[in-house]
C-alpha cells in the first residue's frame, strides 16, 4: 500500500533537528549496505521470511519463528511487525488487534504491556503455544543470535502515526545495539525520506516505481520494494545501475500469492527465474521453497562479510 508523507508532516520531521540530506557516498552508507552490495556484486540472493515464519506450527511475529528460520536458513532476513502498546512499548502484532494470531483480544493500542503479555501466541496451524507476543528487545535478542537480518515493518494508518512509530523503533534499536542489522520498511519515496533523516545508520526499504524516486535519498542506504505483482527486470536493472538492491515479493494472501502459483504445479523455478531477472532480495511466506531453488546463490551471499 502506497503512503505519501504530507508536506507538513515532513516539515515537522526535518524541523525536529533531522535536516534534509543531499546523496550521499557509499561512504556514508550503514554497515549493512555493503553486504547487500556484495550479495548483488557477487551472484547472491537473501531470502525474507515473511512475519519471520518458515514452517505452520510456528506462529507469525514470534522468536520461535525467528529462531527456526534463522537455523534453517543462513542470513536469513525475518521481516517482523512492531506496534505500540498503550504504555507506549514496542511489541511484535501484524494486526491492530490480538485476535487472529493469539488467544488474547482487543486493540494492542488499548492494552498495556502486560495485559498483552498474558495472551498466547496460535501457530499458524492452530495450535496454542507457552509463547505471549514478545518484545522487539527480545525479537532483536533472538535475531542477533540467530544470524537474522530484522527488518521491521512501520505500517500504521497514517503518516503522522508512522514517524511516532518509526521514532520509538529506532530509539528500540539503538538501545539493542541492533542499527547494524536492520532494516526499516517504509511504503514510499516520502516516507522513506523522513525515516532515513531519522535513522541515516540504518538501511532503509522504500517502495519504488522507478529510479526517480531515489532522489533525495541516499541510495546506498536503500533496499528498493518493488511488489508482489510482477516480475519488473527493467526496473530492476536500473535500481543495480544505481546501486540499489531490488526486492520482489511472492507472498500474500493464501491462494492468490505467487508462492502458491509456483508450487501449484510442483516447479518452483519461478524463483530462478526472478534472481535471474535481477531480484537481489525475495520475501516470501515459503522460504524454504526458494531455498531449495537458489541454494547456490544464498550460499553465494553468505561469503558475504557482515
């Protein structure tokens, strides 16, 4: 879902003591720049877990999940959902509210920390487990002993509402010592802008159309989202041109998600495909099913300094 940063939003932002910054070299690009740009350079491919899950009986946005795919793939990017608790902490919840993915109920923003921490989390097959939601402290935690890349996604209603959320992710990162191994997602060029003036050591996903929309930004920090559609090689060949690693998405809703189309037919080399075409990063709910068609080239990127 594409989101603009209003005007005066962004205004507010940069007059909060973040001014806005020209292109910058690679130089000044995050520490995790350089492995995306190795990974690219060298024929590699980093798989993202979506909701960090690789298996049913995990449930989505757990440390279970991030521990288990972080074992079963090397590198592996969770891609993780952070929310606000009502006293103001950061938990992992993809919806507003706890029903679907746990036993607890009610709008995480109505609840405090501890009263979202006496809900249980339900796999994805629906069995119960021990495990309440966790903390981003703790999901970090779990990441960095694991060998995952965190990328975190910032995907509230509104802009104003993602630049407070994005606020207290950094502050969470920075406390976790975790700015070298995360990834903000932000849904465009404007949004980006802003997170980026927030968080300049951090990389930085921003959904874009085109080459155009790395202006003003700094392009070593950013990891280009570019759907879950179809495949774009032009586009992706521009993005290399520039610097910027593509990312492509085969995840989505159950039946209509090209992970499904690919497996329908027992052939996954949609997968090959798509590395082929230029895709340096995929997300997807099967994750273990691209690895198992790009193992070569995931095992390409861990050679890959971090």
């Amino acid at each position: 879902m594409t989101r603009f940063l209003a005007p005066a939003l962004m205004t507010a932002v940069l007059a909060s003591g973040c001014a806005a910054t020209p292109m910058r070299s690679v130089s000044d690009a995050p520490a995790l720049a350089a492995y995306f740009d190795c990974v690219r350079q060298g024929g590699g491919v980093a798989i993202s877990a979506h909701r960090a899950q690789s298996a049913d009986d995990q449930p989505e946005n757990s440390i279970a999940a991030i521990e288990a795919t972080g074992r079963a793939i090397p590198g592996a990017i969770v891609e993780i959902d952070a929310v606000l608790t009502r006293d103001g902490r950061l938990v992992l919840m993809h919806d507003e509210t706890m029903e679907r993915t746990s036993t607890g109920t009610g709008r995480v923003a109505d609840l405090t920390l501890a009263q979202v921490r006496t809900a249980r989390l339900e796999a994805t097959n629906g069995d119960v487990t021990d495990a309440p939601p966790p903390t981003l402290r703790e999901a970090l935690d779990a990441a960095g002993r694991a060998g995952a890349i965190a990328s975190i996604d910032l995907k509230p209603a509104d802009e104003a509402a993602t630049i407070s959320l994005a606020r207290a992710v950094i502050a969470g990162v920075r406390a976790a010592g975790a700015g070298d191994r995360v990834i903000l997602i932000t849904y465009s060029p404007e949004t980006a802008r802003a997170v980026a003036a927030l968080a300049p050591e951090m990389m930085i996903s921003a959904g874009l159309d085109d080459v155009a929309g790395l202006e003003g930004l700094n392009a070593p920090q950013i990891l280009a989202w570019t759907g879950t559609r179809e495949a774009r090689p032009a586009l992706w060949r521009s993005l290399a041109e520039a610097g910027v690693e593509a990312q492509f998405g085969t995840l989505g809703a159950p039946g209509r998600r090209l992970d499904d189309q690919y497996a329908a037919d027992g052939d996954l080399s949609e997968y090959r495909a798509l590395f082929d075409q230029g895709a340096v990063v995929i997300a997807t709910d099967a994750p273990l099913a691209v690895q198992s068609v790009l193992g070569v080239q995931l095992a390409a990127a861990q050679r890959c300094p971090r």
